[in-house]
C-alpha cells in the first residue's frame, strides 16, 4: 500500500508544492520588475518636467533681461542652471533604455553648450552688449527644451506599456 498509493501521492504534492512556489516567486518578482519600471519613469518623467519648466524660466528671464541688471540675471540664471543638473542627474540616473540615455547625453551637451556661450558673452569684455547677447541664446536654449519634450514621451511610452504588461500579467495570475 506504501508503494502503490501513499508514496506517489507524497511525490506529487512535493512536485506540485515545489511547482506552485516557483511560479508565485517568479510571478511576484515579475510584479516587482513591473512595478519599478513604471516608478522609474514617473521620475524620469517628473525630472523631464522640470528639465523642460527650468529651460522655459531661463528663457523667460533672457527674454525680460534688464540691461541695466545684467549681474542679478546671470546668477539667476545660474542658479537656474544648477536646478536643471541636479535635474538632469536624476534623469540621467533612472534611464536605462539607449533612446532614454541618448537624449540624456543630448540635453546634457546642448546645456553645456549653452552655459559655456553663455559665460563667454557674460565675459567682462562682453558686458556693454550682454542684454543682446542674453537674448542671442534664445534660439539654441530652444535647442535644449526639444529633447527634454522627448525624454518626458519616450517615458510617458514606456510608462504606459510597462503599466499595460503588469496590468495584463496581473489579470493573467488570476
């Protein structure tokens, strides 16, 4: 009776016990994986804003620039220009896809670019035009908003097709 009922019975809950725990591991790890994913983009996607919200106040001082105040707007924009790294870093930190780091490195060079220009017009020797060459960046600070736009859509994307697997895979496990 041992051999014939009771030890292929023990043998198939051991298999189904050790069946059933391996599928909810991998299932909740799956969940894991999905559930970060979709939190990494929302903070990619919030950095992207405010990447796109500092580039748009920059503009908005340069285009408001009082010649007579040229110091006062160049350490707001500096302080600015700050903000946008630290906002930029967190960016750069939560992108993994190659589209999501190649438009990192785009809105890194392109603020770079503009910072140095920047600091070269607001040169000692540059100050009697320096409200004309505030307002001269505008077009290449433009340069920096597009990719930032990008970055929030490549991640809003991913957001919503992560949010779309984990909700297919949840309904699935049950």
């Amino acid at each position: 009776m041992w051999n014939k009922i009771i030890a292929p019975t023990l043998l198939v809950v051991v298999f189904w016990l050790a069946f059933s725990g391996a599928v909810v591991i991998s299932m909740y790890r799956m969940e894991q994986f999905h559930a970060r994913v979709v939190a990494e983009n929302v903070i990619t996607i919030q950095a992207a804003n405010a990447l796109s919200d500092a580039v748009w106040r920059i503009l908005a001082i340069t285009l408001a620039a009082d010649p007579a105040c040229v110091d006062e707007t160049s350490k707001a924009i500096s302080n600015l220009e700050r903000q946008f790294e630290s906002h930029l870093r967190v960016a750069e930190e939560t992108s993994f896809t190659v589209e999501e780091q190649q438009l990192s490195r785009i809105v890194r060079d392109r603020i770079t670019e503009f910072s140095a220009k920047r600091k070269e017009r607001m040169d000692a020797s540059h100050r009697a035009d320096s409200a004309v060459s505030l307002t001269a960046s505008n077009a290449q600070l433009l340069g920096v908003s597009r990719p930032c736009i990008e970055l929030r859509a490549v991640n809003e994307r991913l957001a919503s097709a992560a949010s779309d697997r984990q909700s297919r895979f949840i309904a699935l496990s049950r």
